[in-house]
C-alpha cells in the first residue's frame, strides 16, 4: 500500500505504510495531512486566533492601523482580549448547543441570529459583541459601515445607562465613613481602578516651581491605550491638603493604595473630577462663538456646554472625545 502527498515545496512523495514517522514529519512541519491543532475545541479555536492578534498587536499604533486600514488584524490591549474572549465563547456555545458546529468558519453564518437574540442587553453590551466577533472574523469596516450584514444593534442613550447612577448591590459592603480619604483622593484625581492601584509614591508632582502649576499626578501606570498624563488635584483646599500628605507618606516604587475595594464607585468618583474640570474652565456660555458650544442632545436637549472645558475635562480623564464626557461624566 502506498500513500501519496504533495508536499509544500517538494512536489508528489510516495510512502509505503510502513513510513509513519516520515509522514509524522511532514504533520509537523507543515505538510497538508490535518494534524491535531486542527482537531481544537471551539473555544480553543477562538482562543489560538485571539491570542495571536493580541501577542501582534499590543505596542503597535492603532491610530497608525486604522490610517493604514490595518486595525481589524490586531488586538491591542490583554484586557481588551479578555472581553472579546469571554463574548466570543458565549457565542461558540450556543452555535454548538443549537446547531452543532465544530468550527468557527461553520459558526459565521449564524451571528445574526446570535446578535438578534441578544436584544434584551444593553445597547453597550451589544456592540460589544458585534466587536468581538468582527475581530474573531478580521471584518475589515470604516466607521459608519456595519460589519456583517443583516445585523442590527440598539442605539445607545445616555438615559439608559444605569452604571453609576444609584444605589447597587455592591454598595452595602463598602463603608463610605471608613474609606473616607480614598474617595476623596478618587474625586479629586479622576483616576482608574487600575491606575489607582498601581499608582506610586515616586508618581506625586508638586507643581511648577514658578506656581503656574498646582500639585497632582503624572499618571503612566496601567493606562488605558498605554496614554500617559499630567493631571492635578481639584477640589477644595482642605481636599488637595489630603491628597498631598497621602502622597507624602510615602516614596519610590511603593504603592500608594494597592488593591482598591470591589465595592468603591470609580467611575462615579470620575464623573465628580470630570464635573469639576468642567467647572474650572467652563467659560459664560452668552460670551462663546456658535462652534464653540456644544449643543446635547437626547434627553439633555437644550443643555449648551463649552466644548473646550469639555476636552480639558476629557483629557484630564485620559480620553480624547469631548462627545463622551457629555454622555458618560458631565453632573450638571
């Protein structure tokens, strides 16, 4: 019995059945007889795909990938991985509990189907599942296109974000009393819960020596985008007081907080910085020209805001879009 194999760069081979290590040799080094990596789980295919974009794209410029229209071959942060990983298995599992697929090229034609089914969630929650699933299938879209067809999500209003906006759960097992100088520090530095937590005594700027600068942070650790910043405490004088000698306790690599409690409000303590950068350059609306108000719109129609104490704000909050402090931040 003898088996033939065309062979990447050699041409047709013959072997005999007694020539198993030979064509062994061939599997692993690339040959066409299907090896055991074709053989993967789902989720195994879907994490060998994501891990590798990943491990190309962090450090790359995705500013410089999307110019180029490189954007849909890369991942860029593992936190990103992680989310995309965890939405893109929800929808291997139910392809394969419903239809039985092995393969993420059989799963493709079901993700409509997916994202439809999907519409009791957050319109958040939904465009982010339609991410993760065009990055799984390197979609390659401009802003404004969808990418794939056929699938619809629901629009996004600021009147339905619930994040932040009441009482939670959470909010029973974490003492405000006890933890008192943490959310001050939070509300006058506008930090993370990752930056916060790797923040560093070493990290602490007393400001320019000429006072043209007041004291605050130049945030490098754990940012999103790998973005750096110089950003400084605003609050009362009694509130940057506190935030100084927390500062002060302490110096070089040491952590100021460490791991940071489950149950503290970082992105409500945000929004109060954001609100009070605002605060501090917004200029009297009747003095600014047509193109430098920002007018809401939703269900915050009529409300006119100073587009530029609104990019201080964003920037202070290590974003780049004003569009967002107005949606996400502003407490006005």
């Amino acid at each position: 019995m003898e088996l033939d194999i065309m062979y990447q760069g050699v041409g047709m081979l013959s072997f005999n059945s007694y020539s198993l290590i030979n064509i062994r040799f061939l599997i692993n080094k690339g040959g066409v007889i299907m090896s055991h990596q074709n053989k993967k789980s789902l989720i195994g295919q879907i994490d060998d795909r994501l891990q590798k974009m990943t491990q190309a794209g962090v450090g790359r410029s995705k500013h410089q990938d999307k110019i180029d229209g490189e954007d849909h071959k890369y991942i860029y942060t593992w936190k990103t991985y992680q989310a995309y990983m965890k939405h893109c298995c929800y929808f291997v599992k139910w392809c394969k509990e419903k239809y039985g697929c092995k393969t993420l090229k059989q799963c493709r034609q079901y993700v409509p189907e997916w994202i439809e089914s999907r519409r009791s969630l957050s319109a958040s929650t939904q465009k982010l599942e339609v991410a993760a699933l065009s990055k799984l299938y390197r979609c390659k879209h401009n802003r404004g296109q969808k990418p794939f067809r056929d699938v619809e999500t629901d629009t996004r209003r600021r009147a339905d974000i619930k994040r932040s906006r009441g009482d939670a759960v959470r909010d029973k097992h974490f003492s405000q009393r006890n933890n008192a100088d943490l959310i001050t520090f939070c509300r006058c530095t506008g930090l993370r819960r990752a930056e916060l937590q790797d923040l560093r005594y070493e990290d602490f700027r007393l400001g320019a020596p000429d006072g043209s600068e007041s004291p605050g942070l130049y945030v490098h650790r754990s940012t999103k985008g790998g973005r750096v910043r110089q950003i400084q405490f605003v609050g009362s004088a009694d509130e940057i007081a506190l935030c100084c000698n927390i500062m002060s306790k302490g110096s070089g690599l040491s952590k100021v907080w460490g791991n940071v409690h489950s149950g503290a409000d970082i992105h409500s303590y945000r929004a109060d910085y954001a609100t009070k950068v605002y605060q501090m350059y917004a200029r009297p609306i009747e003095t600014l020209k047509h193109d430098e108000i920002y007018y809401c719109r939703g269900d915050r129609k009529g409300t006119w805001l100073d587009k530029n104490a609104m990019l201080m704000a964003s920037k202070a909050l290590g974003h780049n879009r004003i569009s967002i402090i107005a949606s996400n931040y502003l407490r006005l």
